[in-house]
C-alpha cells in the first residue's frame, strides 16, 4: 500500500470511530428509561414526596452530569445502595460536584427505575 492511502485508511478509521462514540452517546441515553408512575410508586415507599418530576429531572441530571467521564450504566446493573455509595465515591474520589438536590433527585431516578427492574 502506498504513503498516501495508508494514511488515507487512518483518517476514515479515526472518523469512523468518532462517530461511533457520538452515535453511543445519543443512543445510550435515548435507552434509558423514562419514569412512569410505577416508578413514582416504588420510590414513595421510601421517600413519599417524591413526584414524577423529580425523578425526570433525575434522569436528565444523571446524562448530563454522569456521561462526560464515561459511558452511562444501566440503572437496572447496581441495586440502590450500590448507587448511593458510587454517587458518594463521585463526589468523595471523582470531584463531581453536585448540589444535594441533585444527587437526590439522580439517586432518586437511579433507584426507582433499579427497583422495578431487578426481581
Ligand atoms: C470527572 C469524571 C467523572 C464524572 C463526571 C463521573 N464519573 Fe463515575 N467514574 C469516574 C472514574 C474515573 C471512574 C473509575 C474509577 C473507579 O471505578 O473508582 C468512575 C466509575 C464509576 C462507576 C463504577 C463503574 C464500573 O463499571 O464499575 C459508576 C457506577 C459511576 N462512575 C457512576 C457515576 C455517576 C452516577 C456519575 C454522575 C453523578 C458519575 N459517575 C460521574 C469518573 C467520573
């Protein structure tokens, strides 16, 4: 192969992966559940003030905050505490910062849809 088109091979390859990561992004996030009324059900019996915004509000925190560093894990992959205790190692070892209001709402989203999902 000449010069010109192995370096030509390259450079399709690195688009090609760009691209990728960018259709991973809008593709992850467009996976994750959205919050029904199941899942404001599960989530009053331990906290009964939650309401179907807060956890909305959650999900669209949890893609804008927690998708910059890494890819975004299925809510369904940790039980609760696990998320609470990774939400605390962000903020502790990662240096996230996050308003209380919302790492609860994150957590809120987070649980309530693990909940539901995980037997
Ligand atoms: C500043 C970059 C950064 C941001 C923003 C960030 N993380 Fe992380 N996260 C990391 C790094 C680095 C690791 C790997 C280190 C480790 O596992 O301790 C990690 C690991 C994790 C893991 C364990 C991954 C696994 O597969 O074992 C979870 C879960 C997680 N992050 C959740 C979150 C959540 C939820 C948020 C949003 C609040 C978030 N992360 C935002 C840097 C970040």
């Amino acid at each position: 192969m000449t010069r010109a088109a192995q370096s030509k091979r390259r450079a399709t390859r690195s688009v090609s992966l760009s691209w990728l990561g960018l259709l991973c992004a809008a593709g992850c996030a467009a996976g994750l559940p959205r919050p029904t009324d199941q899942h404001v059900s599960v989530a009053r019996l331990s906290d009964p003030s939650v309401s179907l915004a807060d956890l909305s509000r959650g999900r669209t925190l949890y893609v804008e905050r927690c998708g910059s560093c890494h890819a975004l894990r299925d809510p369904a992959s940790l039980p609760p505490p696990e998320w609470k205790h990774e939400l605390d190692e962000m903020e502790t070892k990662q240096g996230v910062r996050l308003e209380a209001a919302d790492s609860r709402d994150i957590l809120r989203y987070l649980s309530a849809v693990s909940d539901v999902a995980r037997p």
